[in-house]
C-alpha cells in the first residue's frame, strides 16, 4: 500500500476514492480499506476484506463507471474514529463511512455504506 497516497484527514478518503476509481484502479481502491473492513454493497449484501473487497471494485471498474466528487457533509471526530458522508445528488439518504486513523496518521475505512436504498413502501 506504501505506492499509494494516504489519506491524512478523514474527508481525503472521498477524493482519493474518485481519484482512483476513474482511473480503473481496483487495488488503490481496496487500499483505502483496513484488513477486515465492511462494505454494505451490492445492495442488500455485505462485502467483508479488502481483498473481497478489490475482488468487487475489480468487476464494478470493468465497465469504467465514472464518479463525481461529491461535498462531504461535516465529518464527526471521536479520538481516532470518524464519520464521514456525503449527499446523493439525487438526495435519496446519505453515503456514510466509519474511519479509523491509523498508527502512521492516516485514516482507512472501516464500515462503508455506499449507498441507501429505500425501503419499499
């Protein structure tokens, strides 16, 4: 992971995740997670470790989707836990993140909710 910048505030882990998913890099992606990190993705499913992790983003990537950065909503610091999130454009919820600082200074994510679906009414 060394290769890779690291996010040094929690609000870079956004960035750097447009950054390299535009650039079709699955590995700097999955480089953004810790270990045994959790993603809620697919919807309705739950993607456990960075090497699953980078698994999906590899197959997600395939098809060289684009990603807009989006304005973070104010980050919530506790020690060396954060949450982070941002507004859909279409407004439907919130993306959230739960980070951690690292023993370096840097932050990875720990829980990644990358999207809301709404329940059926």
């Amino acid at each position: 992971m060394s290769e890779y910048e690291k996010a040094m505030r929690p609000e870079d882990l956004t960035r750097l995740f447009v950054e390299r998913s535009n650039a079709g890099d699955a590995a700097g992606v999955a480089a953004l997670y810790e270990e045994d990190a959790v993603m809620a993705y697919p919807p309705g499913e739950v993607t456990v470790g960075r090497e699953v992790i980078r698994a999906l983003w590899e197959k997600v990537l395939a098809n060289a989707p684009r990603f807009e950065p989006e304005p973070p909503l104010p980050t919530l610091v506790s020690g060396d836990v954060a949450l982070t999130s941002t507004p859909p454009r279409d407004g439907a919820g919130a993306r959230a993140q739960v980070v951690r600082r690292q023993p370096d200074g840097s932050w990875l994510r720990v829980l990644d909710q990358p999207e809301f679906v709404r329940p059926a009414s």
